[in-house]
C-alpha cells in the first residue's frame, strides 16, 4: 500500500493553534507543499504577520521572522536586500495587510519588491475577537458592528487584488478560495506560479485566498464554507487580476 | 483498496472531510474522545474507500494520511 497523501515535509509536527475548521490549515499546507514541490524549504524565509497567524512561525519549517502589525512587506523588503537568493514569501490577514498595513502592502507592490505575498480575507478580525475589518461585508454582523456594516458611517469594503492589480510593478494578483477541492487545487496552482513568480525575477505576487472562520462568524465549518460562497465570492469575485505573463489582463479575467 | 489513516489526537472534528467525502463513508466518532475533547473523524467502512485523498485535501489540520 502507498502513501498517497501525507503531510508535507515543510510543515512541522507542532499541532495548528487554529480553530476547528478554519481554512487557515489548509493554506498552511497548500504554501508547504509548494516549498517541498519547488525545493526551496531551505533557503525560503517566512514573514509572520499580526493576527491569528502570527504563530504560522512555529507551522513553517523554514526560516520565520515575526514582523510587528502590518509591516511584513516591510521586513520581507529587508530581507531581499539581505538575502538576494533567499525565496521571501509573507503570510498576511486581512487585519494585517489591508488595513494597518495598506501602506507597505500598496508601496511594496509598486516598488516590484520581488516577494511572494498569501493574503488570507475572511472578512473580520479573527484574533481578536471578531470586529469589523477593512474588508467586512456591507451589512456583514461584527462585534463592532452588530447591526451590520453601515457603509454610511463605515464606508466600503477593500478589494485588495483589483487594486494592486493597477500598479505596474505587479506581476501576479490572483484571487482563489480553498472552499472545495477543486478550489483548494486551483489556490495550490495559484501559490505555486506566485513562488515560481519570485524564482525568476518576475516581480510582486500577492495570492488572495478567501478563507473562513467559523468561530466568529457565530457557524459550523461546513455552513460558513457556505456563507463563504453565498456572500464573499460575489463581493469578491475568483479570477486572475493581473498575470504579467499574460497580455490584455487588466479585465480581470474569470476562470 | 485504499485506506485513511486519522491522526486521532490532531483532529478538531471540524467535519469538512465527513462533508466532503463523494462515498459517505467518515463520520465523526461517537465513543471516542480525544485529549482536546473533540470527537474525531473515523473511517466507517473501510472496504468502500477509494483513496481520492479528498478529505485530506480539505482537512484544516492535515490530520489524515492516504493510503491506496
């Protein structure tokens, strides 16, 4: 008998902090298989983010640094001047990326900074405890919001690929989920040409992986995977924002 | 033949596998108890498993391994 699936040599033993269904592990083990795939578990460096990822350090079996809120790209940018054949990737909350550190995300992209860069949106604030973040849904029910996202008073959720997607020093802006197996497939392609992205010097490369988490969306697993579907997928369309590989890509091409 | 192998004390009993199973065949255990006290994932009938590896491509927690 074969071992036809195991768990991937760059992900540790330590067990995942994570709550019970949340898609964080699932993204951990995608970016895991990619470094064994592509080889590079020894000279990849890992950013940590600020968040319910911020532990990914203990997950990774490659070289981790913990960067303070929002400013992995800013570390990650330091590290490709330090290390100019180390593979540099960033693993990014939406809390972390889009809100407190838009500023390093949106001057990283446009510098071409050649980094690899997962961002996981679901749509609230996890680690803390479920508040509204930059990328909540409009009348989505949050802690701080609890009669929904008033897009009055709390203005319009973030859509992080279409915006970078703009920028030239850009060379891949994709946006998946991890909802089905199919989709898991499709993130796992996803991650992977971002790392290739970086091997070759093509530039930036950000994946937006829709995630859940059921623990402060108040479901089960399964039924937020729904919400997931029934909500952020139509807010956030999946689709190929920009692939510098590709010419006539500024449509937002669906899959 | 093909098989899964759950890693009894990793498991969170999330049931993204149980749901995600095309033959119907992992179910969350109801005798067990594991020491973060979930009830984890077991396969119910080993003879109908087709080794897809489709519950182990969702599993948040990379807690089964596959067997063919």
């Amino acid at each position: 008998m074969d071992v036809v699936f195991k768990k991937p040599h760059a992900l540790t033993d330590a067990p995942l902090h994570y709550c019970p269904g949340c898609t964080h592990g699932i993204v951990h083990r995608l970016v895991a298989e990619v470094l064994d795939e592509l080889g590079v578990e020894g000279k990849a460096v890992g950013v940590a983010s600020v968040g319910c990822s911020v532990m990914s350090y203990n997950y990774f079996g490659c070289d981790m640094v913990q960067a303070p809120h929002g400013r992995a790209q800013a570390v990650a940018t330091g590290l490709r001047r330090a290390l100019p054949d180390g593979v540099i990737f960033t693993y990014q909350g939406d809390g972390d990326l889009a809100a407190i550190g838009t500023a390093e995300t949106v001057h990283a992209a446009t510098r071409g900074e050649n980094i690899t860069v997962i961002f996981i949106n679901n749509a609230i604030y996890g680690m803390t405890g479920g508040q509204m973040a930059p990328t909540s849904l409009p009348n989505q029910i949050t802690q701080t919001t609890p009669y929904g996202r008033d897009v009055n008073s709390a203005g319009f959720p973030v859509r992080v690929c279409e915006m970078l997607s703009t920028l030239d020093g850009v060379a891949l802006a994709q946006r998946v989920t991890v909802d089905s197996v199919k989709n898991v497939k499709i993130a796992k392609a996803a991650i992977k040409k971002a790392f290739q992205n970086q091997i070759e010097g093509k530039g930036y490369s950000i994946v937006e992986v829709l995630s859940t988490c059921p623990t402060n969306w108040g479901l089960s697993p399964v039924d937020a995977l729904q919400w997931l579907r029934d909500n952020m997928i139509p807010y956030y369309p999946l689709g190929v924002y920009k692939d510098a590989d590709k010419r006539d890509n500024m449509k937002g091409d669906k899959e | 033949m093909a098989k899964i192998i759950v890693d009894e004390n990793v498991c969170k009993g999330c049931a993204l596998c149980v749901n995600t199973c095309p033959k119907k065949i992992i179910a969350l255990s109801k005798s067990k108890i594991n020491a973060k006290g979930y009830h984890p994932a077991e396969l119910t009938d080993e003879n109908a498993c087709i080794g897809c590896a489709f519950c182990a491509t969702m599993c948040p927690d990379t807690a089964i391994t596959v067997y063919k």
